[in-house]
C-alpha cells in the first residue's frame, strides 16, 4: 500500500511532481473516480488523465467539457466492439495488447480522420492474467505491426506482476527499455518507441529509475478507489 498521504490532493500533486524528473509525465489514473475530483486535480495543475473504460471516460470527458488542454490515456485493455469510440475520444492508447486490435484500430484511424499516440503493450515477465504481447511474442508480430500504416508508435507499455522485489522490478523495466531501444534502432522507419509508460503508484520511483517517460499513479494521488 502506499505509505500515509499529505492533506490535500494538491499537496500529493506537488510532492510526487517534486520527486519525478521535469521530463517524466505524470499521469493521473483518475478510473471509477467521479468527474469532480479530475477538476480538482486540474486545478492543482495535473493535465493527463489515465481511465481503463472508455464509456466512463467519455461520461466524465462530456462532464469537463469546459476544461481546455486536457489529455485523455486510455490504459486498460480495449474491447475490440470499443475500439471506434477509444480512438475518438482518447489522445494516447497505451493498452494496444494483440495484432488483432492493431489491426482493427489501423482502420479505424483511416476512417475516423482521428489518430491517438500509440504504445504496445509488453509483459517482461510471464504473467497469465495480464493482456500484452510477450517481449518474443511482439518481435515475431513487428511485421504485421509495421503494416498498419496509419498507426502512430511511441513506446511501451507495462504493468509488471505483483509481489516482485525491487531489484526484480527494476531488472523488468530495464528490460523493458532495452526492449523499446532495439526494436526503434532495427525499424527506425515504423517504430520510434520514446516513450516507456511504466510504474504506477507503488513502484513508479523505480520505474524513473529505469528510464520511464510517463507514470501512472491512481492511489497515491487519490487514495484507494471504490471498487468498479
Ligand atoms: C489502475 C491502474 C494504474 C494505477 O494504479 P495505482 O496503483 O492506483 O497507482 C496504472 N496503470 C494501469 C494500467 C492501471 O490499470
């Protein structure tokens, strides 16, 4: 669990802000958290928001309507009878799992004359209740990936099994990067993959560590969620 929370939101901002580098963007995972309390972050300054259901998403986007420079993550597994909606109204997907939803969301970008940033998302270590592609698993499909010409690659994404040690989290991530390094030097062309969208509230400071580019706290900024 997180360790014990200063006052205010604001107060959780400016602490985990302090302690990411300027470059690390911090995504607030704001999933079955009402609309207000996004406004509350907004004006503590957050602007990215992580959601992983797209209608509830778009429930709370129509409710913050009035809030400009807003940047919507979707970051859970996308249903593939969703996929139309998530690239209208998300500006990354960071949870693009299988050829399969590539494929699809290569259409849809080409129909829907609206193109979200992309990342794929990998598992270092096995871990059977998680979507994604396995690190060989996604070097045999780069093939098939570099075919879906409308889509915008920009990193990885992972979510690492529970119950890991630090030196095992961290050894995950670098692999990670390692990963998103040799795939953007092989295909320079189709995949330049700057972005490692790794670490959320309980390991995000080892995530920094191993090159993360965007964090994806829920709880430590928010406190624990309502169950779904
Ligand atoms: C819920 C979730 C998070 C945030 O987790 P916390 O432990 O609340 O920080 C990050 N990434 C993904 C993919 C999630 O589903």
């Amino acid at each position: 669990m997180p360790s014990p929370q200063p006052l205010t939101l604001k107060d959780r901002v400016i602490s985990i802000q302090r302690s990411l580098p300027g470059s690390v963007r911090l995504i607030a995972v704001s999933k079955y958290m009402p609309a207000a309390l996004i406004r509350e972050a907004y004006d503590a300054g957050l602007r990215d928001f992580g959601e992983s259901r797209v209608q509830e998403a778009i429930q709370k986007q129509a409710e913050l309507q009035d809030l400009s420079e807003l940047t919507w993550h979707l970051i859970g597994h996308l249903q593939s009878n969703k996929a139309k909606l998530a690239v209208r109204h998300f500006d990354w997907i960071h949870s693009v799992d299988s050829l399969a939803l590539a494929q699809r969301l290569n259409r849809l970008v080409e129909s829907e004359q609206h193109s979200p940033q992309l990342c794929l998302q990998v598992k270092p270590l096995p871990d059977p209740d998680k979507f994604g592609w396995t690190f060989a698993g996604l070097k045999a499909d780069l093939p098939a990936l570099k075919a879906c010409a409308h889509l915008h690659w920009r990193g990885l994404m992972t979510i690492l099994p529970m119950g890991l040690s630090s030196h095992e989290i961290l050894n995950a991530f670098h692999e990670t990067q390692q990963l998103a390094q040799d795939i953007t030097q092989q295909f320079p062309e189709d995949f330049t993959l700057h972005e490692l969208s790794m670490g959320m509230s309980n390991d995000y400071q080892l995530a920094v560590q191993a090159g993360a580019t965007m964090v994806r706290v829920g709880r430590r900024l928010f406190g624990d969620r309502p169950l779904p």
